[in-house]
C-alpha cells in the first residue's frame, strides 16, 4: 500500500524529501481529487492538509464514518494549525483510551 498527500506546494516538498512520492498539490477544489484518491485500492494512508480538510469537511466526515482505508491523517502547513483546530487523531484516542494525550502548555 503506498501513502499519499494532498496538501501545498511547501508541504508537497517537504514529503516528497521523506520518500512519500504520490503528492498532489491542490489550488482551489480539493474534493475531486479527495474523492480520486480515497477510491484508489493502492492507497493505505491519505495525508491532507488542515485547511484542506477544512475545504471538504463534510464529505471527509462522511467518508471517516464508512470506510476504513485509507487512514486520512490531518497534518499542519507552514502556516500551523488552523484557529479552532480540532486534532482528530487525539480524539480517537481518547475515546478509545479514555485519556486525553496531547501535549498541554502550562
């Protein structure tokens, strides 16, 4: 199974630096290529971009809630994460655990 993204310029570069080779830079209307992608049998893992995931929010919790691959990962952009960022990995886990683990400044 390979991994691929859907993210920015910048991003797309720096994964592509880690040996991901499937980067797809999105511009405008991300969700055409979101559905190309998750409809493919080769990918296991979908990295996108928080603002991305933004653009396409409804159809990515759509998706999430029937299908199991691929796994989409959320991963900040230069710019970092979003105002109002919700980590949906970290939720998972502290459904699933019952504990929260992410990292808190104090």
């Amino acid at each position: 199974m390979k991994i691929a993204a859907i993210c920015d310029n910048d991003t797309a570069m720096g994964l592509r630096l880690a040996g991901i080779q499937d980067c797809f830079v999105s511009r405008d209307n991300s969700l055409p290529l979101f559905d190309e992608l998750t409809q493919r049998n080769d990918i296991g893992i979908l990295f996108i971009t928080e603002r991305i995931a933004e653009q396409i929010g409804k159809q990515l919790k759509e998706f999430r809630l029937r299908n199991d691959l691929p796994v989409i990962v959320e991963i900040p952009d230069k710019k970092g994460h979003p105002e109002g960022h919700v980590d949906f990995i970290s939720h998972l886990i502290k459904r699933a655990v019952g504990i929260d683990v992410s990292k808190k400044n104090r």
